[in-house]
C-alpha cells in the first residue's frame, strides 16, 4: 500500500463547476497535511494547508481533512481553466519532518 | 534571486558517468530537501537536511546517491555510476524556521537529468 494515494486523473469538469480531489494516507500519526498545484513543466506550489479534523477554507479552496477515515480532500469551486494542473497531496509523517507526495491528480477544467 | 536556485537546469549524460546537481536554497532557510520526479510520477522524497542534525537518508534508493550540505546553505546531490533508471527531474525545496513542522517547501526548478 503507497504511504499517499490519489487517483491519477484525469479529472474533467466545465468552467465553473465544483473539481473534488481526494487522497488518503497509510501512516495513522500523520498529523500535517498539504495541497499543492503544479502547472506542467513547472515546480510545485503550496495552496493549502490542515492540520485539524473538518474544513478550511481560502477563498474558492477548501481542504477537508478526515483523520479517522485517513482522507483529506481539496474542493475547487468556481472552477476556472488556469485552475488545470495536477495537484499533489503531501503528508507529514508523525514525528519526521520528511513530508511524502502522493502521485497527483491531474485537473482539466474546460472553457 | 529570492528563489530555491538549482543548476544545471539541463544534463544529459553517459550511463556510468557521474554528475553533481546543486541546490542553493532560499537565504535563512534552514531546511533543505531532494525529492525526484520521473515523467508522469509524483515526488519520490530523497535526502531532508534539517540545521545540524543529521539527514533524513532514507529515500536515498542506492549508496550511488549521496548528497551534502555545506555550511547549512548550499547542497550537492551526486549520483555515481548513473543509470537510465536515474534519467528524472531532481527537485530542492527549501523551508523556512517557522514552516518546519507545517509543510511549507519553496522549490527550485529543478534539474533535468537524462542518461543516454
């Protein structure tokens, strides 16, 4: 079983519409969990970050985190075509500062 | 510049040549990490450098790879005896004091390594 695990993707909605993306984690004391979006070709960025049970929001971003079911999930609305990207779950192992990427699902929001 | 700096951006190699990436990250920052990328896969975590302490090795996938940090700023990653299995993107992160423990990594560009 991977440590981080997303679904590949692709994942296509219309421009304006609500993108969900999901991740779950294997290692039970995780305790920091993060959201990043890479543009292709480019390096990833930091969008979002949770570290407590239920939702966060910034502006049309909103990481929900389940640590009991082990999924944190990053809902986009108002979805606009420069929001198309593979965007990576990242999660802080316990105690080790080493943070661990899953494999990215990639967004496609069309006009 | 402000940014994580890496060179070179681009290397092409010989299998069984060895090659030195370098990363300078973001001044002040205090942790620095490698992670790779290969064509469509997620980050694979390498080497965490952390102030003093001793790196994190663990993602390390062969003792081809070593990497060093030099005076808790610039870092050097050097693979011996490269492999076509080693062809990827080698992405540096840096990480602020107050972001250690919350996440928050700047990253480079990257270095493009391909082994012919």
């Amino acid at each position: 079983q991977k440590e981080v695990e997303q679904n590949s993707g692709p994942l296509s909605v219309p421009e304006g519409a609500i993108a969900s993306l999901n991740c779950t984690y294997s290692d039970r004391v995780s305790q920091s969990f993060f959201w990043y979006r890479q543009y292709s070709g480019k390096s990833p960025e930091l969008i979002m970050s949770i570290y407590s049970n239920g939702d966060k929001e910034d502006g049309r971003f909103t990481a929900q985190l389940n640590k009991a079911s082990q999924y944190v999930s990053l809902l986009i609305r108002d979805s606009q075509p420069s929001d198309s990207a593979t965007y990576l779950c990242a999660v802080r192992q316990g105690g080790f500062q080493k943070l661990v990427f899953g494999t990215g699902t990639r967004l496609l929001v069309s006009p | 510049g402000a940014g994580v700096s890496q060179s070179p951006s681009n290397k092409v190699t010989e299998k069984g040549k060895d090659v030195e990436l370098r990363c300078d990250p973001i001044s002040g920052h205090t942790a620095l990490y490698w992670y790779r990328q290969s064509l469509g896969q997620g980050l694979e975590f390498l080497i965490y450098f952390q102030g003093n302490s001793a790196p994190d090795k663990s993602g390390l996938p062969s003792d081809r790879f070593s990497a060093e940090r030099t005076g808790g700023s610039v870092s050097t990653l050097t693979i011996q005896r490269t492999q076509q299995e080693d062809s990827a993107v080698y992405l540096c992160a840096s990480s602020p004091p107050r972001g250690v423990g919350t996440g928050e990594l700047f990253f480079g560009e990257g270095s493009r390594l391909t082994v012919l």
